[in-house]
C-alpha cells in the first residue's frame, strides 16, 4: 500500500513511522513523473469531456484489473479485453502501453489521426470524470466547505452520505499528511502508551481510548454511505486510488446507527473524534443528535465545524434548528454561485472570429449584418446607386426594345419589371463580394492574423449550474463550566479596573476607551471649549426667555454666565 | 481535559474579536495588558487567555472587571423562540414522516432509482403526505390562511416619530448607573434596558413579529456588551481584512475564490509549490495552512527570547558539534505533532539550515528585494525578522527567491561569498564577529541551494496573485511546472485572465505551430528546435557580478537552462504548454435562517468578483504532423454504454462545431498543419 518514499523515521517520534502514500492522487517528491502501470489516469479529451483509465502495465492484457470489481453490474461497463488492452475515444484508440508516459503528454493514437492528453489525477480532474451514481459535490461547492470546515493536515473528517466519492477524494488530500505506521506501539501498547503519557503530560483519567485517539495524528476521513453497493465500490475506487489507508468507508445508515467507530480491527483510535463533518444526507437534523463529544464522534479536544449540504431551504432551516437545540453556534446558511467563463473573439459584424457558416444554416442574416453606421451609410449607397443605374439601364434597354416591337407584336411588358428587380439582388451580392475581396486584401494574409482580430469577449458558459445546494455551517466550541473558568481565573489572575487614566486634550481614558467626566479634565481642547461656549450660551438664551418679566439686568446676569 | 494548545487563546496570540456592532477587531492578547473596545468598555487580557475560541462573553462593567461566559443555551434561545412556532404549525406533517426509521427508507429508494440525491428526499416525503389526504390539505390551508390574517398585523397605524419611545434617555443613563453600583449580577441590567424600552413603547404591540424582532435585535446590540472570540486563521483575517481593513492591498480576495485556488492548486501536504503574491501574504498564508505549516506549538507566538540567551544560542552556533541540549529537545519538540517528511534532522533549525526541504515547501518569487508577507504577522511569522521565528515551521519550509535570482543569479549580488578567514584569525575573533561570518556563509549557501531547487523544477502547481503584467510571469514560471501540474491565477479583474486565455486559444495555438513546423522544416536538420537552440552554459557574461567566487559560478552554471519562449507581439506565451485555460468566479450568498423570515441578505460587498483562471501544464507531440479529427459518427453507432451515449450526443453537437467554428471551447482539437 504505501512507502513508495518511506521517510527516516523522526528520532524522537517512538510510536508511528510517516510514509508518503504511494498514490497518483498524492506524489510525494519521488512520485515517477511517468505515469506508473495499474494506476489511475485522467484521459483529457476536451474540457469537459475526460476519461478516467486504469492504466495496465504493457504485458497484462488478458486480466480485468489487479482486484475484481465489487459488484457486478451498476450501470457501468464490464471491463472486456478488448477495450481493457487499450483506451478507446471518439478521437482514436490508444493501447494502454503507449499510456505510461509522462503525466501530461500528449498522446497520439494508434492510427495516428487523434490525439488526446494523459494527467495525473487530481480531485478536481476525477469529480469531472467520475462514474457518476449519486449527485456529485463539484469543485466550487467543495473547496468552499473544506475551506470553511478548516480540513487540515492530520484532520478528522465525517463525511456521511459519500455518493459517488467526490468529495471523499477532495478531503483525503486535504487531510492528508502521511501514512503514519504505529510500528512501535503495536508490539506493546500499554508500553508506548506510558511513553506517550510522559512525553505529553496527558491526564490518565481519560481512559484508553483517548489516548489512541490522540496517538493517531494520522490524517483521516471517516465516510459513512448507506447504500452497500456504493460503498463497496467506492470502497474499491479507493482502493484503486491508493487511498485506503486514508479513507475508512462505513455502510451505515447514520442517521439510525450513528457514527461510533468502536471496533478495535479498524485501527483509527477507538472512534471517529472527528474535528469536522459533512453531512450530505436527506435529512441531516436526523443524524446531528448523534453528533456528540461524549460519544466519542466527535473530537473532545478541539472545536469542530459541521457543513450540511441540503438543496432545498426547508431541509436547511430544519437543520439550523436541530444545531442550534444542539449547542452549535456561528450556524450560516448560504449558497455558492459559481460561474465558468468563456473567453471569445467577435468581430466587427458581431460573429466570433473563425467561426465558418454551418452547413445547412441559412447564411442570409449573417449577410444583412452590418459593422457600424458608417458601414451601412455606404453599403446602402452603393447598392441602391448600382440598382438605379442597372435599372436605368434595363429601362433604357426596354425602350429601346418596345420601340423595335411597336412594330411588331406586343404583349409582355408586364414581367419586366420583376426581371429587373431579380437581377438587381443578384447583381448585390456581386458588388458585395468584391467589396469583401478588398476587404480581405488590405487585411494581407488573413488567415494569418485571424487569431488576433475582433475584440476579446467574456461570457458565461452556456450551460450554468444556478442552484446546486444550500450549505449550512456551524461551529460547536469546547464546553466551558463554571469551573474552567475558575480554573482560569486562578491561572490567570484579572487585575482590579485600574484607575482612569485621561487624556488631557481629548478626556478619553486610555484604559477603557470611553469617555471621562469633564470635571475631572484639566485642559480642554479648543472645539470643546467652543463646545462648552455654545452650550453655556443656549442655557443662557433659555433662561433669559423663560424670565421675560424679569428686567433688562438679567440679561446683563446671562453674559456673566457667558463669561464663565 | 487535556485541550490541545491550538484551540485555547495563548498568550501574544492575535485574535479577531466579533462586537455587538457587528464589525470585528483584530487583537493581540498580550498577558497583563487591557483590550480596550472603544464605546463596549475594556477587559483585561488575562480574562481571554487560556479559553477556548467562539465562546461569548460579556464585558463586565462598573466595578467588576473582565468578562463573563453567556451560555450558548442562552444564546441559542431566542433563535430557537422563532423556530417553535412554526414547527408547531408543520407539526401535521411532520410526525408520518420524521420518524426516524421511515425517512431514510424513502431516501434509499429515492437515491437507488437514480434521482439525484437529496434533490427532492424532503420535497417526496411530504408530497407522499399530501397524496393521503389531499381533502384535509385544502382544509389544513384554509385554517392556516385565517390563523394568518388574524395574527397578522401591518405597520398601518404607527406614526414614525419621537415619541413612540417614552424612555428618555436620562432614564435610560440612570438605569445604567445603578446597575454600574453593582446590583447588576449576572449582566441582568442591560436586559432590564431592553425590556423596559420595549414596554414604554408605544406602538409595541402593534408591531409585527418581525419588526419586532428587528427592534429588540438593535437595541440588544446597543446594550448587550456581548462579544465573541474567533481564531485568526486564514478564513476568518480573509473576510476580516475585506470588510475591515484595506480590500485593495489583498486584491479583494475573497475567501470563496482562495477556497477555489486552494483547490485548484491541488495545494496538500508533501507537495512543493510556486507562490507569486500580491496580496501581502494571505495567499502564501492559506497555502502554509492547506499544508500543515501554520499548526502545532511551533507555530505558536514566539516567546520573548532574551538577548542574553540570543547570543549565547549564537555561540553555541560557532562549535562544529553543536549539541546544545536545549536546542535539540526544541528540535525534537518541532517534530512531535507534525513529522516534516523532510525535515534534515540538523542541529539548525528554520532559515539556518543550508540544506533546503525536498518536499512541503512554498517557494515565493518576489519582484522587489524582499517578499511583501506582512499578513502572516497574525500566524506569528515575521519575514523580516527571522531571528525570534527560527522554530516556525515556515522559517524552514517558506523559501523566497527574486526573479533576479531565479533568471539571472549571476548577477544577483547576495551570492557573493564573504571574503574567506583563516581559521586561526576566525578563532582569535570575538564570538560575536565569528558567528556573523558563519552566519554570512551559511545564508549564501543556503541561497545558492533553494536557486538550485527551484530552477530544477518539477512543481506541482503554481499560484499566481499579482497585479504584473502576466505573460512574462508565465513565461518564468510555467517551464518550472511538472508534468500535469497546474497553473493558477487569480485576479480581481477579469480582463487580464480573459486576455491569458486568448493566447491560448485554438486558432493562435495552431498558427503558432504552423510557423514552428515551417522554420524547422527550412531548417536543413530541424530535429532539435524545441528548447533552448544551443545547450550552452545558463549564464550570460554580460551580466555576471564579478564579485560572485568561482565555484559559485560554477555551481551556477550546472544549472538546467529554462527553455526560454521568445516573445512576439503575437505569441505573447508559449500556447502550447498550457491545457485548457478555463476561468471561473464563485460568490457565496448569505441567507438570515431565521424561520418565516429567511432570506439572502440585503446588501453584501460589492467591488470585484474575483476570477481564478487555472490550466495544466503539457508537453506536446514535438515534430511530425498532429492531426486531431475524432471520428464521431461511426464511434456513436457502436453504441456503448446509454450513459455515454447520451452524453455524447450533447458533445457532438457542441464538438463538432467547435471543429468547424474552431471555438474556443473546442481549445485542443485542431493541431492542422496542413492549411
């Protein structure tokens, strides 16, 4: 399974040995850059056409694949010698020997008249390619929500509900941060347990399980899927994928069963203790009550973030009641919009630049474009000024005619005038035609420039995901009693609320940032002193009104107050 | 219970503090001092450190001094209040379908017949409900419609003025007072407040439920001194530094798009990666995160490091087996939660080592003389003052290079080597001086290796965030780029992404290799026109510092010979290594959840959308004729799997005409020589 690039093991880390995994989804710096035989490769045929391809090594042709298939029949293809020797496109076939080149490469077919790229996989590559049974999270959703789930290295994720394994592969590598082997502790458990306990001071009241828990600094995602053929082939994709040391696959119904993980054969610590969780199920308020720390699903030690992907909006106001019953905080709800552009090119008469007329398109409205007022001011010249003359002509001719015929018989002036017109829209497209020659010549080679002419345009793809799910996020803290925060009192003791301390101009106190009385300033500022004038005046005002009876000395009182 | 450092504040840790105003501080907690918050009062630090994160707290006020926990129970009730209500009304509904047993049989069946997952899982259950008793749903609407109108209250009959409040604020002040004198426990007299501006209302009752809740929502703001702490990692100092800080100095980076790149990047652990950042760091920032470099104790603050004992770890330096007990335990300590898969187990730690890590590191390339990463001070990791940050996990694994010393190291003047010493003169030197000359060496040395490292290549991806212009970054950049490797751009404008992708488009890519295949065919042996025309020696003489020592130049001059692309007003990038340039923008919109009142919020940032272009990294056929016409007719009739079939049917139509059309969609496809 792993050590492709085994590292020398830290000195002091007694308990676990750290290994790169030996997967194409996760090279190492020694990874072959060389796509190595009976791994995944991402055939890329167009940007939204790729292939995924097990690449067999040269002399294996006959054997389906290195492991059987799980289960026979789901939808998919059975893997038959023949299209199991070579990979067949719609550009060409492509024997899997001349597959195991550079990841990258790009690959001619065995005839030689198409071509394809071969990649290394990535989550992002595999989601685009991967047989699809279930709704699949795509990549602007899932990057969002690892992203916010804060998925680590050396994380534990739950991810329930695993589908189709999209977004299992997009969490194995971010929780990936090497096979951690417990060689040492293995032997002798309770030995390397008391090592452990030493080196980290842990409290020994904690039970065992724990302290595995804690042992294992292993990046994990731990995946629940309901539906026992699916998990029994993503079980094999992992497999294939060299993930399984990463990703443990589960076929439970989590939303009955809950998530303990308690069997001692799975090797993760005792139980999930996850540190993050996604729940892309039906109905996520089901399974949350089984969320706890005190059953060991979730990590005692560390906050933990939950995201539940629900396309409709009941089912996610449903779930923000269930995590707010349940002591989550910071819950949100939200919706990722993501768009993919296209990058053109349009020219002046608005068509994309080297793009030919389809065949069987009619091309008439095409012509009838026109670049700009200017353009049209002169086409609409040219043309009606031909037509006149053509049409003078033809009259001129007619006349010329009917006086030949007076003599004779007459009868077929009534069609005249449609020949003439018929002829004059055939004779446009000539005087079109030349222009569009010119037009081409002051161009100089045309097909040359073709790939710089026009302007740049951005539009959205044609086809736009406008609602994929709505997310909701939350983040259940560390409990906190009564006595933690006694405790923490105690070790960090809070000094009394020290004296106020003012600034003299402004009279804010430094220690609190608020605002002093004012008798207690010693100076004041100039505006405050305005302030206080301004003040002082209106009481004055006031008071003055309100005493009207009163004599005119008064008044001579409120100036006094103003100096004051 | 045992906590993991990392979820409890520490001290010198920086935090963002979430204020009842709804905007958000960034603060560092220093021991001893006091936090102060502006018009929410002031607390003392000590009352933070040593407690978890996304608790909230009050801010004590008159004589007591520091904060007080709320319980989340008591936090969450009010939310909770709203939810009953309604639960109660979809309480007919809910009981046939919510037990636990039943929905996730629907679910199966729903998923097992190939519906998309989830899409309607809750939508069925109900319908199924509604199927049984269609006769009461008519009844059932009909009495909630009346429940409605009887309950509904409309703002008809308030006069928006003054004196809709009766309170004065005198009343008000000295309410605040005599809870300041201390018979407020418990922070009861802010609630007190509340609840007394909320019955000398006027129109209180008149009010709708949700004007309502709008009301008491302000004025607990403005009362309650509630506050939240929320770890400053990547994310929350993203969304922090939008709305808060200078948006413009991180190119209005948001965290949407940073998730995006992360991923298109394929950043994870073990991997080695380009960053060009203009962003001051946050992205080089989110890329330490995604690989493990911000976490464990040594990413912690720094403690104080005395100058008496910086010098004595100085001339511990000097002795040739450095086996500082203390040192080597640290070391030791480095290691314990995260095992650097290539980490050399050295007496040096951090930016002293020479040797540089083979795997897991980010090497940042600067325009200037030193790299702008002043955003990853919050993770305790000060570029520019290395000394106290040596254990930091990035000291060692964050390399930066100039594009000086990535394309032209000769000429870069910190190569040079410090005139050599005897070791006898070296011995009779003060410690001080010695060590300076040591550490001179060592910095030259090291540099001379990560110069090395990166011009051998072979990245897995490169991030590009910068504001230059970006086909000369590409032109450096991508040659470093594995096979399969991906290239990554962000920008806050989609202009400079949209003209990237135009120069790789189908019609460029095709004319480029035309005029490739003709000069070498004219050429009478063209077998080797595709990297650099002659293997000579990487340096160029003119620009050589003659300052640099022979063996460094030698050194130099072993180095692999980027293949150089010759730019041309047409051909500004090599189109033909790069796979599919496809451009995307993502924007998260936030809904309030709150029931019968849901609804995205009404206003959000605006500014830039932030786009993120990314492409692979090629090698194409080289030489001879490449011709791609699929065969599309005669492949559809062998009639695979439905699935396939189906799909391709769609493709076609789009294929073909991006043959024809030769669209940009349609991007590597037409490789035709021949016209």
């Amino acid at each position: 399974m792993a050590a492709a690039a085994s590292q020398p093991a830290p000195p002091h880390g007694a308990s676990s040995t750290v290994a790169y995994a030996d997967s194409p989804f996760l090279p190492g710096p020694d990874y072959s850059p060389t796509i190595p035989p009976n791994s995944r490769a991402i055939a890329h045929l167009t940007r939204d056409v790729l292939q995924p391809v097990l690449v067999q090594p040269s002399g294996n042709n006959g054997s389906p694949s290195s492991t059987p298939e799980p289960v026979a029949n789901l939808k998919r293809k059975l893997p038959t010698p023949a299209n199991n020797a070579s990979l067949n496109t719609r550009f060409g076939s492509f024997p899997h020997p001349s597959l195991l080149v550079p990841a990258g490469s790009q690959i001619r077919s065995s005839t030689g008249t198409g071509f394809i790229h071969v990649l290394r996989p990535t989550p992002e590559l595999w989601t685009l390619s991967l047989p699809h049974r279930t709704q699949v999270v795509y990549t602007p959703d899932s990057s969002y929500i690892l992203h916010r789930l804060r998925v680590r290295p050396g994380g534990r994720v739950i991810e329930a509900g695993a589908g189709s394994g999209s977004f299992t592969h997009a969490t194995a590598r971010a929780v990936y941060n090497g096979i951690h082997e417990k060689a040492a502790s293995k032997p002798d458990k309770a030995n390397g347990k008391d090592t452990l306990n030493g080196a980290e001071g842990e409290d020994p009241a904690n039970g065992g399980r724990d302290q595995n828990a804690q042992d294992d600094s292993q990046g994990r995602v731990l995946s629940f899927e309901f539906h026992a053929d699916r998990a029994a082939i993503l079980r094999h994709e992992l497999q294939q994928h060299g993930l399984q040391s990463i990703v443990t696959v589960t076929s439970r119904d989590v939303c009955a069963g809950g998530f303990a993980l308690t069997d001692p054969e799975l090797d993760i610590g005792g139980n999930t203790y996850a540190t993050a969780v996604f729940l892309d199920l039906p109905a996520p308020w089901l399974a949350i009550p089984h969320l706890t720390r005190e059953n060991g699903s979730l990590s005692r030690t560390k906050s933990v973030r939950i995201c539940c992907f629900s396309p409709c909006l009941e089912q996610a106001l449903r779930t923000i009641a269930v995590l707010r019953e349940q002591g989550w905080v910071e819950e949100d709800l939200v919706e990722v919009t993501h768009k993919r552009l296209e990058v053109r090119r349009i020219g002046p008469d608005g068509k994309e630049i080297g793009s030919k007329p389809r065949a069987g398109a009619s091309t008439a409205d095409d012509d009838l474009r026109v670049a700009s007022v200017e353009e049209s001011v002169a086409r609409l010249k040219r043309q009606l000024w031909h037509r006149k003359e053509k049409q003078a002509r033809q009259r001129a001719k007619s006349a010329k005619k009917r006086k030949l015929e007076a003599n004779g018989a007459e009868g077929e002036q009534p069609d005249d005038d449609s020949d003439v017109d018929m002829d004059a829209a055939a004779d446009d497209d000539d005087v079109e035609a030349d222009v569009d020659d010119t037009r081409k010549e002051e161009n100089g080679n045309s097909k040359l420039h073709l790939f710089h002419q026009g302007r740049v345009v951005v539009r959205t793809e044609p086809e736009l995901k406008t609602h994929t799910s709505y997310l909701v996020f939350a983040v259940l803290p560390l409990p906190w009693s009564d006595e933690d925060e006694a405790n923490a009192k105690l070790k960090y003791p809070i000094p009394p609320r020290p004296a106020p301390q003012l600034n003299p101009k402004t009279g804010r106190d430094y220690a609190s940032g608020g605002f002093a009385p004012k008798s207690m300033t010693g100076k004041l500022s100039k505006t405050q002193e305005k302030k206080l004038k301004k003040a002082a005046d209106k009481a004055a005002r006031l008071a003055a009104e309100a005493s009207k009876s009163a004599a005119a000395s008064d008044s001579g009182d409120a100036s006094q107050v103003q100096g004051d | 219970m045992v906590v993991v450092a990392m979820e409890l504040i520490q001290p010198h840790d920086e935090v963002l503090i979430q204020l009842p105003s709804e905007t958000t501080k960034l603060v560092k907690v220093v021991p001893d001092q006091i936090i102060g918050l502006g018009k929410f009062g002031s607390f003392p630090a000590n009352s933070l450190i040593g407690r978890p994160y996304y608790l909230t707290w009050a801010i004590l006020d008159g004589d007591n001094f520091g904060l007080e926990p709320v319980s989340i129970a008591e936090l969450n009730s009010e939310k909770l209040a709203t939810h009953a209500p309604v639960d109660a009304a979809a309480k007919k509904p809910k009981p046939s379908s919510a037990t636990p047993s039943d929905s996730p049989g629907i679910a199966l069946e729903d998923t097992a017949v190939g519906v998309q997952v989830g899409e309607d899982g809750e939508d069925e259950e109900e319908d199924e409900d509604v199927a049984l008793d269609a006769g009461t749903l008519e009844l059932e609407l009909e009495r909630e419609q009346r429940a409605w109108e009887k309950e509904m209250k409309t703002n008809k009959d308030i006069r928006d003025d003054q004196t809709a409040q009766s309170m004065t604020w005198q009343e008000i002040e000295r309410l605040k007072k005599s809870g300041g004198t201390g018979s407020g426990k418990r922070s009861g007299h802010p609630q007190e407040i509340i609840a007394r501006l909320l019955e000398s209302h006027a129109y209180i009752d008149k009010k709708t439920a949700f004007s309502l809740a709008k009301y008491t929502k302000r004025k607990s703001n403005k009362y309650l001194k509630r506050i939240r702490v929320i770890p400053a990692d990547v994310s929350n100092l993203t969304n922090f530094f939008l709305a808060e800080k200078e948006p413009l100095k991180m190119l209005e980076m948001r965290d949407e798009a940073l998730g995006l790149v992360m991923s298109w990047a394929d950043v994870r652990w073990g991997g080695r990666y380009l960053v060009i950042d203009d962003t001051g760091g946050l992205v080089v920032a989110a890329v330490a995160e995604r690989m493990g470099l911000l976490a464990g104790d040594d990413a912690r603050a720094p403690k104080k490091v005395s100058n008496a004992r910086k010098r004595k770890r100085h001339d511990d330096e000097d002795d040739a087996d450095d086996n500082d007990a203390d040192e080597r335990k640290e070391s030791a300590e480095a290691d314990k939660d995260e095992p650097w898969p290539a980490t050399p187990t050295k007496q040096k730690s951090g930016y002293e080592q020479t040797e540089v890590p083979a795997a897991n590191t980010i090497t940042v390339l600067h325009a200037q003389d030193q790299p702008n990463l002043s955003l990853l001070r919050p993770f305790n990791f000060d570029a520019t003052n290395l000394v106290n940050t040596t254990t930091h996990p990035l000291s060692s694994h964050l390399l930066s290079l100039s594009f000086l010393q990535l394309l032209s190291p000769e000429a870069d003047t910190t190569l040079e080597k410090p005139t050599p010493i005897p070791d006898e003169a070296l011995r009779a030197m003060k410690s001080a001086k010695r060590s300076t000359y040591h550490r001179k060496c060592r910095r030259q040395e090291r540099l001379l290796n990560m110069i090395a490292a990166t011009r051998r290549g072979g990245f897995d991806a490169a991030i590009i965030a910068t504001t230059m212009e970006l086909s000369g970054v590409i032109n450096a950049v991508v040659p470093l780029l594995r096979g399969s490797g991906q290239l990554v751009l962000f920008s806050p404008n989609v202009e400079p992404l949209a003209e990237v992708a135009d120069w790789c488009s189908t019609l460029r890519r095709s004319e480029f290799l035309r005029i490739k295949q003709e000069s070498s065919s004219s050429s009478s042996n063209g077998t080797t026109t595709d990297t650099s025309t002659t293997p000579q020696t990487s340096l160029d003489p003119a620009s050589i510092n003659p300052d640099i020592d022979a063996d460094t130049l030698a050194t130099l001059s072993t180095l692999p010979k980027l293949p150089a692309h010759k730019t041309d007003p047409h051909f500004p990038i090599d189109p033909t290594n790069l796979l599919a340039p496809t451009i995307h923008t993502s924007r998260v919109r936030r809904f309030q959840a709150l029931p019968g009142r849901t609804h995205p919020l009404m206003t959000s940032r605006g500014g830039s959308e932030g786009f993120v272009l990314h492409a692979t990294k090629v090698f194409p056929i080289l030489g001879g004729k490449v011709e791609a016409r699929g065969r599309f007719t005669s492949n559809r009739r062998k009639g695979n799997r439905q699935r396939e079939a189906e799909q391709r049917v769609k493709e076609e139509s789009t294929v073909v005409a991006g043959v024809e059309d030769a669209g940009a969609t349609a991007d590597e496809m037409v490789v035709d020589n021949s016209g």
